[in-house]
C-alpha cells in the first residue's frame, strides 16, 4: 500500500503565492485583452502589429437595410455595426423598393462613426392631392412636423391650421381677432406675411404691412387666437426684426434701430437694451443672443462678434475685425459640453471654441478651425441637434461637422435667383424647392434626392413619424397641398 506523499508545511506558503500570482496574471491579461477589444484593438497579421481601429454603426429610415463596407456586404442588416481598421470607409445601404444610399467616413483610432441618419427614398413615388387652393400666399411648416399654416388671400387675417399628425388630415380656420392688429385706413391696402413658428409649434410670427409701407408684427396662437398679440402697439416699439427666444412661444428678442431687447409676453415687459451698434444677431436659449457689430460711416471703431443675456450686466465680446464693410455673422452651439462659436466674416469661416468670457474673466476662445468660404453669405446657423455650423451661400451652403471636424460645401441642383432661408427637413438633412423641385440634401451634400414638384418658396414637412413628405406645388388652376410616401410598408 502506497502513501501520498505529504506537501511539507515549508512548501505550502509558497505553491499558494505561486497560484494566486498566476490567476492574478490571468485575470489581469484576460482584462486587458477585453479591453484592447473594447478600444478597437486589432492585431494586423501583414505587418505583425497591435492597431487601433474603430467602430462603425449603420442605422436607416426606414430600418432593415443591406449594408455593404468596403465592397463586401455584411450578414446584418440596419440596424447594426462593425469594427473597422482606422481610415477612410465606403458604405452602400440597399433595401428593395428604394434607392440605394451611400456614405464615405473617416475613421480615426479608437473612434465611433455614426451613420444613423440614412433616409432612404423610395425609386417610385408617387404624389396624392389632398386639398385645391384657387391662390395661396404663405404656407409655413411648424418645427414640430405637427402642423402646416397655409394663407389664401394676402389681404385676409385668417388663415388655415392643417393638422398633420394623422393619416386623416384636419382643417382649421384660424383668424387674427380685430383689435390684435392695425386696420388699414380707408382705401388703403394690407398684406399678412408669415415669418416663423415658434419652436414648440404653437405661435407664429406674421409681419402686417398697411397703409404703403406701415410694418407690425403680430403674434398668432393657433389654439387661442384670443390671446393674439400686436407686438408694435403693445410694447411701443417698432422692430426690423423679431425671433423667438428658446423652445417656447412667451419669450421674444426685439431689434429696433441698431439695439435688442427681450419681451416677456407673459410678464407683459420690455428689457433694457441688451446690446447697441447691431447688425445682425441670432438667439441661442431663451437669454442670450449671439450677435454682429455694424460697420460705421467713416469710423475706424472695429466691429466686433459678441454675446449678451438678459442675466449679464453688459456684451461681452468674443471676437474683434477691422472696420470694414464686410459681411460679419455669428452663431453659438454646445456640443458634447464643449463650446463654439461659428463666425463668418467676408470670405472667412472661423471656428473658436473654449470658454466664454464674463464680466470677470477674459474667457479661453480659442481657434478651432478655420475655412475659406465663397462670397456672398448671407447668414449662419448651427443645427438644431448642435452638431453642425451651417451658412448660406448665394448658390448653395456650406456645413462644417464638428463630430467629424469636416468642412464641406454643396451647390443646389436647381438655380433660382430667389434665395430663401435655409430649411432643415430633420437633424441631417435639408430641402430646397428651387427649380420648382423639391429636393433633399444631407448636409454634406451627399445622397441627394429629387422627390416631387413643389412651388417655390412655401413649406414642406415630415408628418411626424417619418412615413409622409406634405408639400406645396402649383397647378394650371392654382394650387394643392400635396404629400408623398416615403415609407412604402
């Protein structure tokens, strides 16, 4: 019968350590392995090295795309995602029915690319009428995709809500109430104009012009008229120009001469003058604004790029230019908790970036990025999901990514010698209706799309869940709110 031999009591202390430490190294290496995964580490087989790629994730409207990277066509479909190595991809989305979508990306090590944004158009669409209008002066898209606010006859204070929220559409007549604006005297003409919605699609801004060339500004609630107000006469201010301030409908910023000021509907008061010497300016939130310095006559006081808040004691100015006669324009974003400020000034676009100065700080604005930009801009933006610096350009626009700190400009399809505003159909793309086409570009200009007749200078809107695009196009006998499927199923 033989016995086991017995561990000596010296031995075992260091068998123990000599466990411990192994399982640790294996923890330890399994972690970092996982972790070198989890970063986008690859080994590359050719040259025998450990590379960083990164990740690539493919989302499309509507889902259930076929992706192909880089000529080979993955198993999944949208919505999905693969690693790849660093450097530039080539993506292809194909679903039956619609047209194919393509996308070119750089990837930088250790980066997520985001393609989520892909809207894919259908090969074949077709256009359904939903009402005839003999004549029709405006036609306004609320922000929302809720509503669109159509208006017959210019000279009439009543207008038309269509709700856009059901298969089934509805039709409201919604009508300034005497009293909430001028009325013109006897034998004079008058003109509604429909300026903008506020964010939350539930007032909007009409510009009334009477007696020649009297100008107010109105303010319409479409679900209570009755609280309809007359800018000019309640607040004794004759503005050039009004914005809401922030996602609501009861605040309002106010440029009258070369000053801005805020109204607060709801408390019924006019601020002290938050800035003076204005060009131009854009709202931000619902306290501040962003805005340009005019040029002087015979001055050589320089122009300057600035902001002012209701809740600061004086502007406070970001960035300084000669004066000059150039076009000057500014635009603030906050992206990711970093801060930015899109400044064009005569063929320049400068990014800066860092913290704003204060009444008790210079601030750390810094240059982020800058590009040479055509002649002629006449305004500049920053998306509304503060990914993007937009300014439009005389024959287009031109975007520069702050994710992807890429810069590039598109030219429209269609000329027109009547410019409009820029108009966003959602977070990554725009639509113009120059040339009599409605037409979408994302914003780098890639994967346009004609989609159907449209009469220049109205509306065109999602309906909010994606699956229609309701439009304005014009007939041999007036004019028709029409819409189209972009979602087959």
């Amino acid at each position: 019968m033989h016995m086991k031999r017995q561990i000596s009591t010296e031995r075992q202390p260091w068998l123990r350590t000599a466990i411990y430490t192994f399982m640790t190294l294996t923890v330890t290496v399994i972690v970092a392995l996982l972790m070198l995964v989890v970063l986008g580490y690859q080994f590359n087989q050719k040259d025998g090295r450990l590379e960083q790629g990164g990740l690539l994730q493919f989302k499309s409207t509507p889902s259930g795309a076929t992706v192909t990277l880089d000529e080979v066509r993955l198993g999944s479909q949208t919505t999905s995602k693969s690693t790849v190595d660093a450097g530039n991809h080539f993506v292809t989305f194909e679903r039956d029915g619609y047209r194919e979508w393509q996308k070119s990306i750089m990837i930088r090590p250790g980066q997520i690319g985001w393609l989520d944004y892909a809207r894919l158009i259908p090969k074949e669409i077709t256009t359904q009428t939903l009402h005839e209008y003999d004549t029709l002066s405006g036609a306004l898209a609320s922000p929302d995709d809720k509503y669109m606010l159509l208006h017959e006859a210019a000279a009439s204070p009543d207008f038309t809500l269509v709700n856009i929220q059901n298969e089934t559409l509805t039709y409201t007549t919604v009508s300034l109430p005497v009293g909430s604006y001028t009325k013109p005297s006897t034998a004079k003409s008058q003109s509604f104009t429909l300026d903008s919605w506020s964010h939350d699609g539930q007032a909007v801004l009409i510009r009334h012009t009477y007696d020649g060339n009297k100008t107010e500004w109105l303010l319409l609630n479409r679900s209570a008229p009755d609280r309809s107000v007359d800018i000019n006469a309640s607040y004794g201010i004759t503005p050039s120009v009004v914005r809401f301030a922030g996602t609501g409908n009861r605040l309002l910023f106010v440029q009258t001469a070369d000053m801005v000021r805020r109204i607060n509907l709801d408390e019924q008061t006019l601020s002290r003058p938050l800035v003076t010497g204005v060009d131009t300016f854009t709202a931000y939130d619902d306290k501040t604004i962003i805005y340009a310095t005019a040029a002087k006559a015979k001055s050589k006081t320089p122009r300057t790029v600035g902001y002012a808040a209701i809740d600061i004691d004086k502007p406070q100015t970001i960035a300084t230019y000669p004066a000059d006669s150039q076009p000057l324009y500014g635009a603030m974003t906050s992206y990711f908790g970093t801060r930015y400020v899109g400044i064009v000034h005569g063929k320049q676009l400068t990014i800066l970036s860092g913290t704003l100065p204060t009444s008790g700080a210079n601030g750390s604005m810094r240059p982020f990025a800058a590009h040479a930009v055509p002649a002629g801009v006449s305004q500049i933006m920053a998306s509304d999901n503060d990914r993007f610096f937009v300014a439009a350009l005389p024959d287009g626009y031109a975007t520069y990514d702050l994710e992807l700190t890429k810069y590039d400009e598109t030219t429209w399809a269609h000329k027109t010698k009547e410019i409009e505003p820029l108009h966003w159909l959602d977070d990554y793309m725009l639509w113009s209706d120059y040339g009599g086409i409605l037409r979408f570009y994302e914003f780098d200009g890639a994967n346009q799309q004609d989609i159907m007749p449209a009469a220049p200078g109205f509306a065109a809107s999602l309906s909010p869940n994606g699956k229609y695009i309701y439009n304005i196009a014009k007939t041999a006998d007036g004019y028709v709110l029409q819409r189209a499927k972009l979602i087959l199923s």
